[in-house]
C-alpha cells in the first residue's frame, strides 16, 4: 500500500512540476473514456448484429433503391441508388423547411405587430389566430390541412380555375412553368444587376460619411434593378413563356400534364407549419418590440428623425436583437418537425430514408443514424447562419 | 490531485465492469422463455379484415392470429394465451429482432432478401397472395394493361409492394406516382376520396380494405396479379426449437385438414386406424412432440382450439365475403397448391 501510495506521490509531484500536463490531462482521459464508450457499444451492435446474421455496414447505399418516390427535385427513378434516394429526400425537406421558415417569418412578423396594434378588431384577430394555432397540436393541423380542407377540393374533372392557369383539384394544385429562352444571360445579368446596387450604396455611404450629402439610394436602387434586366432582356432576346397545365382524361383518369404540380402534402405541410410556427415568432417579434424603451423612440425623436426612420434605425435594428435568438429556436422546431411528414405522405427523408429504404434493407441502425447525422447537420447549419446574422445586428459595446 | 488519481482510478474500473459484461451468455430458447412468461408474444397487424384484426372488444381474429394461437395451444396448452402487439409495415421486422414479438404473424411475404440478410427465418406460408390493383369502375378500366402516364397509385410503405409496383410500371414503360402512407387505413382514405386513380396491395388486402370503401360496389379489382406473395409467419434466425415449434405448428394445421381432421371429430379420430391421423392428433404411441420437446398432446390441442386451416379459412376470408373462393389457397388434394411436409 504505502508502494502505491509512493507512485501516486511521485505522478502528483510530476503532475506538479509541468502544468501544461496537468491541464491536459484530465480532458485527454476523459475523450479517451468518451471514445471507449462509444467504441464498446458499437463494437458489443455489430458482434451482437453478426452473431444474429444481420448484414451491417453502408455499402448498400450505392445498392438499387428499385422504389419510387413520388415527388423529387432531382431526377430519380427505381433503377438509381439508395444515395440518391436519400438525396431526394433529404432535398425534399429543405424544401419544405425553406418554404416554412420564409412563410412562418412572414406571418410572425404581420401577427406580431398586429397584435400591438391599437385597434382593438386587429389586435383581437391577432390574439385570436395566435392563442388558437399555438395551442393546438401540430400533427393535428396536419392532418386538418390535409385530411379535412386538402380532401374538400373537387376531382381533378372539375378543378378550380384560378385567373384561367392555376387549376386546383384533390390530386393536387396545378400551376403554369417558366419555359425560359437565354435564361443564362439573365441571370449573368441579375448578377451584375446586385453588384451594380451593392457599389452604389458603398458610394453613397461614404458620401453621405465624407460630406453629410443624402442620396435617395433605395430609389436607384430600385431604379437598377428594373433597368439592367430590362437592358439585357433587350439586347439579348431573353424569352419566357409558359407551358399551361392541360386535362387529360385516358381511360377515364383524368390528370392535368404539362406546368408544375404542387403536391397536397407538400401544401398541407407547408401549411401546417408555417402557420402553427409564425404564432410563435409573433410572440417573439411582441415580446422584441415591446422591449424596447419608450426613451429610445422620443430621443430619436428629438433629434429630428421621421416616424419611418424611427422605426427603420432605431426600434428595429433594437428589437431584432431580442426577436432573433428565439426566433432561431423555432426555425429549428420548424425543420425538425418537418419529419411528420411521414404521417400525410410526403416524401421527406424520413418517410423515403427512414422508412423505405430501412424497411427493403433492415439496416436499422445505419440508416437511422445517418438520418440523425443529417437533421442535427440542418439545425447546425441554421444556428451558425443565425448566430452570424446575430452578432451582425447585435449591440456593438465599445 | 488525489482526487484526480481517484478519479481515473474509478472511471478505469467502470470500463473493466462495462467491456466484462460483453454479449453476455446464451440466451435461453424461446421455448423455455415463452413457457416462464406464460404467453406467446405474436407480432400483427394493424387491422387487416380476414388476417389479423381486433373487433371491438379487442378479441383478435383473422388466418394470422390463428398460427399464433396454434403455437400458443401447441407450447401452452391455451390458445388465448397469446400478446398481441399490432405493428406497422415498417416497424413489423425491428419488432421481431429487438425480441419485442417472438413470432410475426403479419401478412408478410417471403423473400431472400428478408430471409437471408435481416437475421429471421421464415418457416412457411399460411396464404398463397398476390399483388393486384383495384379502380373505380367508372373509369372504365379493365386490365392493369390500361394504365397510362400519370397515373397516381396509393399503396402502404415498408411492404413488397413498392417494389412490385416499381418493376410493373418500369416494364410497361408507364411514368407513374406513388403516393405511401405508412397506415393502411391512410390509403384506403386516400384512394377512396379521390386522391389516388388507383389503390395497390395485395389482393386478398383489396378484397378486404374494399369493404372499409365508402361505397364497396363502385370499386373493381382488377384480374392481373403482378407478382408472387407467400405470406407466412417468421421467425428470428438461430433459435432452432423455436423456429421448429413453429413451423410444425403451421404444418399440423394444414395437414389435419387434408386428413379430414376437425375441431369436431378430433376427439373420436384419435381412435382412427389411419397411422397418419394418429400422428396427427397425437394418439398412444406416437412420437411428435417429445422430437420438438413439447408433451403428446400439443397437436390435438391445435386442432381442438383452432380447427384445422380449412375451418380458419372459411370463419376468417371466406364467410366475411372477402374472397370465397379458396384459388390456390386450397389442398393440393384438391386443385390449390397447400402441401405441407408430412407430420411423422
């Protein structure tokens, strides 16, 4: 014992004499024990998984997928791989988190700010739609969307016309396609057209630094942009027409063909999320505005300021500070949530990857792994953007 | 920094006691496990008329629950004593390696795939499917031939069927798009407002879901069958006894009723001359159940608490209308294609 207690004397004594050791050391053995852990189980999965002969590993990814998928950004069809299946999915609920998080932010901001209003029909109406979306289960909207007010539309024989190209019946909604001619030099253009507006207002910044001269420098801006596309519009015989979607009725199954069709389940997801996530962000986008002292709007005031520019330079830029974190949060719960789409049928990771694919290969483990990887890379992604957008506006201290 | 020391010191052993305990030892057969928990842990579906569906005071019927009720009369004695556990198409395998279930009885079809790669074994078929389509008869549609570009297919995930429907429409050179739902009932829904031209599984799955239709008569299942469906019950793979009182199981079943064994006349058959119906009830003598380490009586109780698989068929697919006519789900002996391995 007192032999032990020797060595243990003499590595205190050396843990001593070198600090950057006995820094080091602690958080060295503890990733070394992290990694142990995670290396016994997952050798204890694949013996036990070996000895019960169940195939492991990710080579069936480059595999035939050999199912289907009904709704797919890119190409696919059953003789491509499990890769590119996981692809379709994976771009399908980006898809459906991008087209929520613009349209939840949109109808958060709107609701928020009505909810302050001064009129007591708006500020109800707001306090209505909040109190009520937020409080119900999302699933449950889902299935509202899509079971209840998405299965009301009429057959495909007699769609809804709108505006004479947007015809909507159960099988889905039906909408006119950009069939463009030149499109590369429009978009060179439109390029062009951003760098153009950014150049013009880093010169009218430092004027109005330099000599104190205000340029209307959202006018221009404006003025730019309609200019430049149309100039190259011109010049170089940019074209666009539409491909309209058409009935076409074979065998007594009628399906609109040509234009672009926008699933059911893509709108009642959309729906459903934008809708359910944009009560919260109007909450947030309150809380925001409220937080901000009245002192800040009379000293702006006071030094001559419009009501436009208040708003513009001094209540906003203040209230993002608070809006923004949380409002971070809930493009997270959007994206993430975005995984019930398995429920109604459409065709996200989860339902193609997760379920398909899992179900034909058995590789449980590998897949739902992957899918983990793969959300917790998504909301990564957004938390970075966010915080960047963030620190951008945040109160610089001097 | 003694602390340190102390520290590591315990996390070491920690690892030790973690790393020991490795796969730990054999685990017991599923016999032995089956017979202490005093119940059969059987794997069905969600509700699927004629095959596994729960009424509603929650009793089971159906041609699957009865292979399960056989292993539960067979190991038991008792063919109540079964815990039935519904399961989607997706879940049903992972149920089965996770040990949740001990036997999938789930309309769910034998392939090499599932087989070989995926650990289960599948020990034989209890009904002879095929996939089909079902349309509605307005459209005027009489073959799966007519299906053209466009067409919108409602069909279940996790299943055969995806698949089938792949390689058929790959073949006829027809654009289509499949719309999965992961319930069964979520399809029929969805077919039956509109939302799919046509619904696919199948056939004894159409024949059954058409009645949950709203309105049954204005829908047609078409004649082709684009694809083989043995559905049988499985397994997971390396439990010999298991796999083996299983499949005997099954075996007996089928076989008492090409011996003209029923739940009626068991009783006086286990007088009869014929040493094949003796063996099959299980009469002086015979051997069977000592080979699969269950007592003498385990294939009377069988055909005594269930019937034999023609009584299940008739109560279960034929009586509730949804196919009467037994096609290749009849005896070999008389034009269908049951053969089983003889019970001796």
């Amino acid at each position: 014992m007192t032999f032990l207690q020797n060595k243990f004397e003499r590595i205190d004594q050396y843990l001593n004499d070198h600090p950057k050791v006995k820094f080091i050391l602690p958080q060295a053995l503890l990733l070394v024990f992290l990694f142990s852990i995670i290396g016994y189980f997952s050798f204890n999965a694949s013996s036990n998984l070996a000895a019960r002969g169940i195939d492991t590993g990710f080579s069936f990814l480059k595999n035939k997928a050999s199912f289907d998928i009904q709704f797919s950004m890119i190409e696919f069809d059953s003789s491509m791989s499990y890769a590119r299946a996981y692809l379709v999915g994976l771009l399908n609920t980006i898809l459906v988190s991008a087209i929520g998080i613009l349209f939840a932010t949109l109808l958060g901001f709107f609701f928020g700010i009505l909810r302050l209003s001064s009129n007591p029909l708006a500020s109800g109406l707001a306090t209505v739609y909040i109190e009520t979306l937020r409080n119900i289960s999302l699933l449950l909207q889902i299935f509202f969307w899509y079971f209840t007010v998405l299965r009301l539309l009429p057959s495909a024989e007699n769609s809804i016309v709108l505006f004479d190209f947007v015809y909507a019946n159960i099988k889905g909604i039906y909408i006119p396609k950009f069939v463009w001619t030149n499109l590369n030099y429009f978009l060179y253009g439109l390029i062009f057209t951003f760098i153009c507006i950014y150049i013009f207002n880093k010169y009218a910044n430092n004027l109005r630094e330099k000599t104190g001269k205000q340029l209307p420098k959202f006018t221009i801006s404006l003025g730019l942009l309609f200019f430049i596309p149309f100039l190259i519009i011109n010049i170089f015989g940019v074209g666009l027409e539409f491909s309209y979607p058409k009935l076409d009725i074979q065998m007594g199954i009628a399906n609109y063909i040509g234009g672009i069709s926008i699933i059911p389940e893509l709108i009642a997801l959309a729906f459903a999320l934008s809708l359910y996530t944009s009560t919260f962000i109007a909450e947030n986008v309150r809380a925001g505005i409220l937080g901000i002292d009245k002192g800040q709007k009379e000293a702006a005031a006071s030094i001559g300021l419009t009501n436009n520019q208040i708003l513009r330079l001094i209540v906003i830029p203040q209230a993002l500070r608070i809006i923004i974190p949380p409002t971070t949060n809930q493009y997270l719960n959007l994206t993430k949530n975005s995984s019930l789409a398995a429920a109604i049928a459409y065709p996200d990771i989860v339902l193609v990857f997760a379920g398909t694919a899992l179900m034909q290969t058995g590789r449980a483990i590998e897949i739902v792994t992957i899918t983990m990887l793969t959300y917790l890379t998504l909301s990564i992604s957004i938390s970075i953007f966010m915080n960047w957008y963030n620190k951008k506006v945040a109160l610089t201290e001097r | 920094m003694k602390n340190l020391i102390k520290t590591i010191c315990g996390i070491s052993v920690f690892a030790l006691i973690l790393t020991s305990c490795g796969d730990g030892g054999k685990k017991a057969s599923t016999v032995d496990a089956t017979k202490k928990q005093g119940f059969v842990k059987c794997g069905v579906s969600q509700g699927l008329p004629g095959f596994s569906n729960a009424d509603e005071s929650g009793k089971w019927t159906g041609i699957d629950v009865d292979v399960c009720r056989a292993v539960a009369a067979a190991v038991l004695g008792d063919a109540n004593k079964v815990k039935y556990t519904p399961l989607s198409a997706k879940e049903r395998f992972t149920a089965l390696q996770a040990g949740e279930i001990d036997v999938l009885s789930r309309n769910t079809t034998w392939t090499l795939e599932r087989d070989a790669a995926i650990g289960l074994t599948f020990v034989g078929v209890n009904f002879y499917d095929g996939q089909g389509f079902m349309v509605r008869k307005a459209t005027g549609i009489k073959s799966v031939n007519d299906f053209k570009n466009g067409v919108k297919v409602c069909t279940n995930t996790g299943t055969t069927t995806e698949l089938n429907m792949a390689d058929f429409f790959k073949s006829k050179g027809v654009k289509y798009e499949p719309v999965v739902f992961e319930k069964a009932d979520e399809v029929v829904q969805a077919y039956d407002s509109g939302r799919c031209d046509t619904y696919t599984t199948d056939k004894s799955g159409l024949a059954a879901q058409r009645t949950k239709l709203s309105k049954p008569d204005d829908h047609v299942v078409l004649p082709e069958t684009i694809s083989k469906e043995p559905l049988g019950p499985v397994v997971r793979q390396g439990d010999a006894k298991w796999e083996d009182v299983v499949r005997w199981s099954l075996n007996v079943w089928i076989e008492a009723e090409e011996y003209g064994v029923n739940s009626s006349n068991v009783d006086s058959m286990k007088s009869s001359k014929n040493p094949a119906i003796q063996r099959i009830v299980g009469a002086e003598g015979t051997k069977n159940g000592e080979a699969l380490g269950l007592d003498q009586e385990w294939s009377y109780r069988i055909i005594k608490q269930i019937g034999n698989y023609g009584e299940s068929y008739k109560k279960n697919i034929a009586d509730t209308g949804i196919l009467p006519d037994r096609g290749p789900n009849n005896l070999w002996t008389k034009g269908g294609i049951l053969y089983v391995p003889p019970v001796r």
